[in-house]
C-alpha cells in the first residue's frame, strides 16, 4: 500500500523495503576484523537466489492450486503453463548466474569460509520446499550423515515441509491430469491396444526386411536387436510389469502420456504437451543446475567436506540422479516408433480433438 506520509522520492524505497533488504548484507568476515573482498558477493548470490526460490514458489503454488480440483478447467491451462514457463525462465538464470560466482576464485574463497561455520545452502528450507513440491519424496532422497534431511533446518521450514508432503506433489497432480486424458478410451478405441499392434507390426517387419537383406552375420546381429527390442516393449505393454514399480507413473498416466507425446498435432493435445515439456525443462534444468553447483563446489573446495557436514561435491554429485522427479517421463521417449508406423487415430477421435470451427468447414 502506498505510503503517503512519504515524500515522492521516498515511495519506490518504501514499496520495495529497501532499508530492510539494502542493509541485510553483513559479511561475517568484516565482523571478525578480517574483512574479505568476495564475501559480499557470496552472500547477494544467495539472497539473490533465495528471492527467485521465494518467486519459484509463488508460481508452484498457483499451479498446484489450479491442478488440485477433481479436473482441470480448459481456462486454467494458460495461466498453468505461464506460471511453468515462469519457472524454466528463472532457472535458466539461476543456472546462467553461477558465471558471476565463478570470477570469485577458490582463494578468494578460502580467505572467508571460516567464517560461515556451519551455514550452508543445505539449510535452505525454501530450496527444500520446491523439491518436495515438485515431488521430491522423503523415502528417495539421499541419506546425509545426520538422518533425515530435513532435521538441520529451522522448525518453522520443518513443519511447512511436513504439511506439504501431506498435500499432493506437482508430480502427483500431473499424474491424475494424465490419467484422466479422456482420448485414450473412447468409443470402442483403445490406444493402447492400437499402439501396441503398430509396435509389433513394425518389428515384424524390421524382421523380415532382415531375413531378405542381411547376410547371416549382420543378420544375427539384427535379429538379436530386434528380440532385445521386443522385450523392451512386452515390459511396457504388460500390467504385471507395471505393478513391479518400474514405473513411478501410474499406468493410466504412463499411456496417456505416450498418447500426447505421439499425437502431439492433435490442436487438444498440443497445449497438453506443451505442459508436458515445460515439467520436463523444470527437471532438466534443476539436474544441471545441481550439476554446475557441483562442479563450482570442486572448483572451489577441492574433495573437503561442505560447511553444512555432508561429503561435499560427491553428496552433490550423487543428487544429480538420486533426486531427479520427472524421469518417467523422459523415459517415454524408450517407447516412441517412426512417425510413419503410427497408427492414425479413428475419425471420431481425431475429429472431437479438432477446434470447432474447424470441424464446421
Ligand atoms: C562458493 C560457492 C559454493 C560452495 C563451495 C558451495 C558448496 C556446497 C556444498 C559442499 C554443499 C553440500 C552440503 C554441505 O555439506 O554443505 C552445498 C549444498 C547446497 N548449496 Fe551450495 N555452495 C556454493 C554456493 C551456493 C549458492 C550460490 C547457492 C544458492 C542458493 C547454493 C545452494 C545450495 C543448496 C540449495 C544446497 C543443497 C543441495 C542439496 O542438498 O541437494 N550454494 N553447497
């Protein structure tokens, strides 16, 4: 609200409490009388990134909000993927901006580092809510050598992180969406069972264009790849394998998801994907930033163990897989055939997945 005891040139201050985020950089090296040029960038860096987490989650929130009801209104998919497109612009900067730490040199670097004693962006409860939010699960995170991960951060971020794993995770709002995608049965058709006759059609014909071509080295070596291929396939197609937990997506999620990937054109499906794409440039971009952090964190401190007690760059280095979210649906990519082998969609389907006006020419 606007501050009208202020003079004019006082409001722009007052609107962004510049007294209270101006005066908040206090290098802990200038207070033990050892002042070091470069802990004042480290500590902007992190409030820097600290503002864009807060922003990060303000977005999430939105989205999971509007993702929370028992379906997805049609006028909430472009705030939804506004709010995602939000998210990827910001962690492309988050990734982009570590250049700027990196003039920082290790040296410089050792010059303040007693002086974080323990502080750590492992304490950062908001970085841990945007993990957990997206869907990161207790049971697959790493274990540190202090239990839990979140046991070192304060008992307000605790309790926030405890009452959002109650709620359910940007992952598991994405799943029922999925599985809720109305195309995939409809009117007699079975994607599924559509797709699944085109995989082995071409299979089989990949087969024979072998046994007519090769000679019988190149031809064992083909039929070994197409079998092993086979198999890939059957381990998708059967729902026993499924319920072996390969899979963190549930089954219906899994074909719907394959379904916009590989009808992407349909105009009902093309927002779908482009929500679909924009989750998947979310966890791509959380991997590499992870990935320049460590690499940053070698550069800087060698194989020592981080302030925050873990064992450093390998800890770091290790969440790159183990925390990653959204890798079924990389995955799906396993599963894609030639576009030409694809089976076209019955009229009726294709035709309800068209705009209106267009069905009306
Ligand atoms: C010189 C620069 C930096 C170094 C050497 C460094 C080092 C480390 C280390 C060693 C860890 C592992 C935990 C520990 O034992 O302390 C860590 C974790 C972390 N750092 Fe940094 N860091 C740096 C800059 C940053 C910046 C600018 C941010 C931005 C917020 C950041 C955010 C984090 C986060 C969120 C974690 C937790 C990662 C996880 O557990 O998955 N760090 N850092």
């Amino acid at each position: 609200m606007q501050d009208k005891k202020k003079e004019p040139w006082d409001q722009y201050g007052a609107y962004l409490h510049l007294d209270k985020i101006l005066d908040a950089q206090r290098p802990w090296s200038n207070e033990a009388g050892k002042p070091a040029h470069d802990e004042m960038l480290f500590i902007i860096f992190h409030q820097v990134y600290e503002l864009w987490f807060k922003q990060i989650l303000f977005e999430l929130d939105d989205v999971c909000a509007r993702m929370s009801g028992k379906t997805l209104d049609d006028r909430d998919l472009l705030p939804v993927l506004k709010h995602l497109d939000r998210i990827v612009s910001i962690m492309r900067i988050l990734v982009k901006q570590l250049d700027v730490l990196e003039t920082m040199t290790n040296q410089d670097f050792t010059d303040f580092r007693e002086y974080l004693k323990t502080a750590s962006g492992f304490q950062s409860g908001q970085f841990r809510l945007i993990e957990t939010r997206l869907g990161l699960r207790r049971e697959d995170r790493l274990r540190v050598f202090h239990g839990q991960f979140d046991d070192n951060l304060c008992p307000a971020s605790r309790k926030t992180i405890k009452e959002t794993e109650q709620t359910p995770s940007l992952f598991d709002l994405v799943d029922r969406w999925l599985s809720r995608t109305p195309f995939i049965e409809k009117s007699g058709y079975k994607f599924w069972e559509s797709y699944r006759e085109a995989v082995y059609k071409i299979l089989d014909e990949r087969k024979k264009a072998a046994n007519d071509n090769l000679d019988p080295e190149a031809l064992k070596a083909e039929l070994e790849a197409i079998d092993k291929n086979r198999k890939k396939f059957d381990g998708i197609f059967d729902p026993e394998e499924h319920k072996k937990g390969h899979w963190r997506m549930s089954w219906r999620a899994l074909q719907a998801g394959l379904f916009i990937t590989v009808y992407r054109n349909e105009p009902a499906l093309q927002i779908p994907f482009r929500l679909l794409s924009l989750i998947m440039d979310i966890d791509e971009l959380f991997a590499l930033w992870r990935y320049r952090h460590a690499l940053m964190t070698q550069r800087m401190v060698g194989f020592s163990m981080g302030t925050g007690g873990s064992a450093g760059y390998g800890y770091l280095m290790q969440t790159l897989e183990k925390h990653r979210i959204f890798t079924d649906l990389f995955g799906l990519s396993t599963y894609l055939i030639p576009q030409r082998a694809l089976p076209p969609l019955p009229d009726e389907i294709s035709g309800e997945m068209g705009y209106s006006y267009a069905k009306q020419r």
